[in-house]
C-alpha cells in the first residue's frame, strides 16, 4: 500500500508513518444498494469504545449502515451500557453458559441471522471463534486488533509491540478466518511508540486511531465484497 501523509486531525497520530490506504482520501465508498444501509451484528466483551465510534460514524451519515443488535458474553461489559444509551438492543450470550466454543458460536449465529444480520463487526470480542461463525458469515466477519498485523496477533498485543522494542505500533481492521488474527488485511493506522509509554499510554493512542478505521474499514469491506447481499 501507498503511505498516506495527509493530516488526520487526531493528535498523537503519526502521520508519515500513516499506512491508510490510498483510496481513503476519497468520499467513503458506496455499498451496493447505496439506499439499504449495512445491517451489522456488533461482538463486544469490554468497553465497547469501537461500538460506539461505529455507531456514532452512522449517525454522522459517515457509514450507510444500521447496527441491529450487540452481542455481548461477559455480563460487566461497559458495552451493555452503552448500547442502552444508544438504543440498540443487546443480547448477552454468557460463554460460561456454554459447553463448547461451536455452542457458543452456534447460538451467536441465530442471533444475528434472527436480526438479518449482514455483516458480524467483532468489536474487542475476547473469545476465539469457531468454523461456526465463520462459515455462517463467509468473507463477512471483521475484526480490529491494537497491531500492526501481521506483527503481534493474540493476546496482550500492545505489551508485546512494547516487549518487542518497536518505535511505530498501530491497529488492523482484516477478515476473520480460524487462526485468530490472521485473515486479510482491510486497513491499518500506525502511531509512534513515545519513550515513557506505558501500555496505557500507548493503547489510547492505537484507540484514537481504531475509532478512526473501523467505519472506513466496514465501507471498503461492504464495497469490496463481490457477493449478492443476504
Ligand atoms: C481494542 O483495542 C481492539 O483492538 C481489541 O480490543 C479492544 C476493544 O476496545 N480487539 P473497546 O472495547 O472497543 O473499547
């Protein structure tokens, strides 16, 4: 990909080292029923910052989609509340209440297809997912991961790039597939590793940036996608 300088107007964004894609500058790109927007079925387990960022991207008409549930499976996700003050119905799937990681998968699948899900936006989703949910969204499941992909998939992410010593750290929007963060690549922002982060520091700088990708990342997916839309 061609690095991308122009100003995102974020501080703490390192703008030389921006790996967007090029295209980014343009207006967002059309799905295609430009007048259907995108039904997406958010996964959240934490925060749920994304999600909001997602949401609010629709409401300034920056992403023509509309969110039609948030999945969450731990009970103290912040992401519950958030979809409360939102207005987007919730549905907390426990995976303690689950024998297998396919049972769990299976019943987020009825989920979203009970919700005409499209598109599944995994959103700070920390459970591994299965050949279920997989291959009951195929090329239609997203995730974002606080790396530079492909440097640093798994856990602890920011730690790792910090043990690893790297000045430039950043987020990845890709394609889900089964080995956990491994599928393609959609869009990537890099941040500078400063000399005094902490994995605080450094993970709030790679959020400003997350919260920046996400929206775009779903419109260039959407536009991407070659298949009849469900
Ligand atoms: C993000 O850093 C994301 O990259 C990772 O989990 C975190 C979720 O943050 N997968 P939030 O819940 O959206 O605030």
């Amino acid at each position: 990909m061609t690095p991308d300088v122009s100003s995102s107007g974020v501080n703490d964004s390192f703008e030389a080292a921006s790996l967007m894609s090029p295209n980014l500058s343009l207006p967002m790109p059309s799905v295609h029923h430009p007048d259907a927007p995108l039904r997406l079925g958010i996964m959240a387990s934490g925060s749920g910052s994304n999600f909001e960022c997602i949401a609010q991207a629709i409401a300034n008409s920056e992403l023509n989609a509309q969110i039609q549930v948030m999945v969450y499976n731990n009970p103290n996700a912040k992401a519950a509340a958030r979809a409360d003050r939102l207005g987007i119905p919730k549905v907390l799937l426990n995976h303690r209440d689950f024998p297998s990681r396919e049972s769990l998968d299976e019943a987020i699948v009825t989920v979203m297809q009970n919700h005409q899900v499209e598109w599944i936006i995994m959103a700070g989703w920390m459970r591994v997912v299965t050949q279920v949910l997989i291959q009951a969204f195929p090329r239609r499941t997203l995730n974002i991961h606080p790396s530079l992909l492909p440097s640093f998939p798994g856990v602890k992410a920011v730690e790792q790039a910090l043990t690893a010593g790297v000045k430039i750290a950043g987020c990845t929007v890709h394609y889900v597939e089964l080995e956990v963060d491994s599928g393609p690549i959609i869009i990537q922002a890099a941040v500078p590793v400063l000399p005094n982060d902490t994995v605080e520091t450094l993970h709030a700088r790679i959020q400003v940036q997350e919260h920046l990708i996400y929206p775009k990342g779903i419109a260039l997916a959407a536009s991407a996608s070659t298949q009849p839309r469900p």
